[in-house]
C-alpha cells in the first residue's frame, strides 16, 4: 500500500510554475542482490514521482529540478538489483533518473532528506526485489495511470511519470502523501502545534540487518521492534506525549538516517532500544548508555563498536560528516543535551529498578554512533544480553516485557516532569540528578 501511493505522489501544474527549483548535483547507487539504493545530491530540498516501466525492466525516478550537473552516467556500486544508472534533464524543470534492472525490483521506501551536517538535501530512493509478475503488473499500471484520462497522446507511455500526461490523468488532484516529503516519520499521534514533548523511539537493526540472533532463531530487531511498539502504545495511551518510530516495520535504516530523523524532528528524547550480544556470557540484564566518545570501559567500547558498524555489515557505510572543529555553541549545546540525556537514562534506571533485574552499574557510557545528535538528549537501553540464556529468556517473555515498557515509560514521565515540562500534572520540583 505504501507504495502504490507513493505512486500518486504527483505533482500539480500550478506549483511547477514557481520559484526556481533545486539543482541536481550528483547521483550514486550502490547495490547487492538483495537491495540498492540511490542517493541523489540537491541544492534544495523537492518533490518527486517514481515509476516502474518495462522492456527493459527500469525505474523512473521524476526530479523536479532546474539543471544536472552531471555529464556521464553513472557507475554502480556493487552488483546486484540495479546493471546501470543515468540522471538527465527529461524536460524543462524535470530531471529523470533512470535505474536499469538486472531482476525485477520495486521502490521500499523513498524521501528528501534536508540539507543537514554539511550535507547537501538528498533524494533517497531504496529498492527491494520482487516477482517477475509483480513488476510486470507495476509497470501496467503506471502506464495505464500515464495514458489514462483524457491524454491520448502516445508520448505520455515515453514519459509516464511526467507531469504533463499526469496533469491531465485521474489521479492528478491526488495530494502527495507524506511519504514524499522531507520527513518519513510518521508519528503515532497528529502533531498538536508542539504542546507535547516528541519522543523518537528508535528500535535497532532491521530489515537485512538482524542484529544479534539467539540460538533458537530469534533476532534482535524482532524483539527491539516488539519493545518499541508496546512502549509507544503506551506512551501514547498516557495522553501526555506524541511519539514517532524511526522504523515500525521490518526495515533497515542506517545510523545516519536514525539520527536525522530525531534531529529534524526536533525530538525531545531519543530512545534507541537494542539487545545486543556481549563479550562475555554471564553479563546479563538491562542497562542504558548515553555517549561519551571519552568512555573507557574496554568490553563497553567492543559493544559500541559492533553497534557504529551495522552500517558495514549491511553494506552502506556513510562517511562521518562531523565538522573538524566543534563550534563553541554546539558544544555548549552538546554539554546540556548531555546532561538531560543522563539524566534521562537516571530517571529510568530508578523506575526499572525495583522490578527489572539490571546489569551491575546499569548506568553506563560508551561512544555508540547512534546517539550523536548534538541537540537531543540520546540514550540506548540494552534490554538485556542474547549472549546470556537467562536474558534471551526474558526478551521472549510477554511478562517481562510489560514490566521494562511500564518502567521505560514510568522514567520517561518522571524525566519531563524533572526537567519542568508541563504534562498536564503537577509539577515537583527539578533534581539535581
Ligand atoms: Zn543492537
């Protein structure tokens, strides 16, 4: 479903007309049989639409955009899904990337990323294999919505993603939905003008990346995204937060994009939930990091490390784009953030502690990649260890399960309220910590 409307994500007349559109500036794909993804670079952030057509088997990806600055085609990373690439001016204000396949293939996600960290917006469009005649029946519909109304013209099955036989098709007054525009986020609850606190709840790994594995087959980004889900609902059934999931499905996302998305969602509290493998065996039960590149704990900074290279193991690295040097109103920012973040983690350590078995010194620091956004307070809560049979016990057990969310959420109320925000309850006055 989520798809076939990014389908309709077309565009009207109207808005083409306006202000002079985005440049594009570069376009890159990497792939692997199992997935690929493009990376598009903007001068600005824009709007697209994403057809399927065949013979060949391709995917058109429309940019609303000014130029290209790109003169060759482009060289695929990897081999996999996608044989070649190219990127030109389809028209006036309309680029076209053109993603040839070497299987079938349809679009998982895509989305325009804001300008952020040195980077340029970025159009990110992720494809995922399909059958033969799944994609064959894509395509037909595409072409039947290009050619459908009442636009005959034959040049519309060249273009079908186009505007101009779009304009003019059944479903041109279709809004776009909100998967097409700058955040893919999609909070459990409408935004109501910022009164509540936002909380971005971040379950680990995903799609092809399963984290850890139990021996009887259960993945990590199962149980993280289980965890996720009760501890949303339950956030959200309090009435006092609104609350958005980096993933609420089986996929995968990098680091980068995890922390993105807090960041542009000007989150209030970013909770990364994992349950990771550690060194040794018989460390068991829950604790809670929050980052300090300083952290000096050996088998701490070997968890952390394995977590900063997920993106590795599923074959999209982003380089670090953090500035050479820390401006003094970032640092400043990073100092509070820090402290609220620890504070946060302290307010949940208490709330577990009289019923939830946590690991010795459950309050810990280590330099994980995932909570580096310099403007919001970050955490990353360890469930529990899949290298301990007692704890993968646990995981998979529904009652233990609504204990650690009933206190996950119980710390996250008590932290509000210490830090002054108006729930809706009395307030008690803010601790030292
Ligand atoms: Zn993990």
């Amino acid at each position: 479903m989520w798809v076939a409307a990014l389908l309709l994500a077309l565009w009207a007349p109207a808005a083409w007309a306006a202000a002079r559109l985005p440049d594009v500036l570069d376009a890159r794909v990497t792939t692997t049989p199992e997935r690929a993804r493009l990376i598009v670079d903007l001068t600005g952030t824009t709007e697209f639409a994403i057809a399927s057509l065949d013979a060949p088997e391709r995917i058109a990806i429309d940019i609303k955009a000014q130029t290209v600055a790109i003169s060759s085609p482009g060289a695929v990373s990897g081999s996999g899904l996608v044989s070649a690439f190219d990127t030109v001016m389809a028209e006036d204000g309309r680029a076209r990337t053109e993603l040839t396949l070497a299987q079938p293939a349809v679009v998982q996600q895509a989305y325009v990323l804001d300008p952020i960290g040195g980077q340029p917006a970025r159009l990110i469009v992720d494809l995922i294999p399909t059958s033969d005649a799944d994609f064959k029946q894509r395509a037909a519909a595409d072409l039947a919505r290009a050619m459908g109304g009442a636009d005959p013209d034959p040049a519309s099955s060249e273009a079908p993603a186009a505007p101009a036989s779009a304009a003019s098709s059944s479903v041109a007054a279709v809004t776009p939905p909100p998967a097409a525009v700058a955040v893919p986020l999609r909070p459990s609850v409408p935004a109501t003008g910022g009164s509540r606190p936002l909380i971005v709840l971040d379950p680990g790994h995903g799609g092809i990346d399963n984290g850890a594995s139990a021996p009887n087959g259960i993945h990590e980004k199962d149980i993280t995204l289980a965890f996720a889900l009760q501890l949303r609902d339950l956030l959200v059934g309090t009435g006092l937060f609104d609350v958005a999931m980096t993933r609420d499905d089986d996929t995968y996302l990098t680091l980068n994009e995890r922390v993105d998305l807090a960041r542009q969602n000007k989150a209030d509290l970013f909770i990364s939930l994992h349950a990771d493998t550690f060194q040794e065996a018989d460390i068991r039960g829950a604790s809670i990091y929050t980052r300090d590149a300083r952290a000096t704990d050996i088998l701490d900074k070997v968890l952390a490390d394995g977590e900063n290279h997920a993106d590795i193991v599923a074959g999209y690295l982003q380089p670090d784009t953090k500035p050479a040097a820390v401006e003094m109103l970032v640092d400043l920012m990073r100092r509070q953030v820090r402290q609220q973040s620890y504070l946060a983690a302290q307010d949940i350590v208490n709330a577990m502690q009289p019923s939830v078995a946590l690991r010795r010194f459950p309050l810990r620091q280590a330099d994980f990649f995932v909570l580096q956004a310099p403007d919001v307070p970050s955490m990353l809560i360890e469930l529990g260890f899949m290298s301990n049979n007692a704890d993968i016990a646990n995981l998979e057990n529904v009652d233990w399960r609504n204990k650690v969310v009933n206190a996950i959420a119980a710390g996250v109320q008590r932290y509000f309220k210490d830090i002054g925000s108006d729930l809706g309850a009395p307030l008690t006055a803010a601790s030292g910590g």
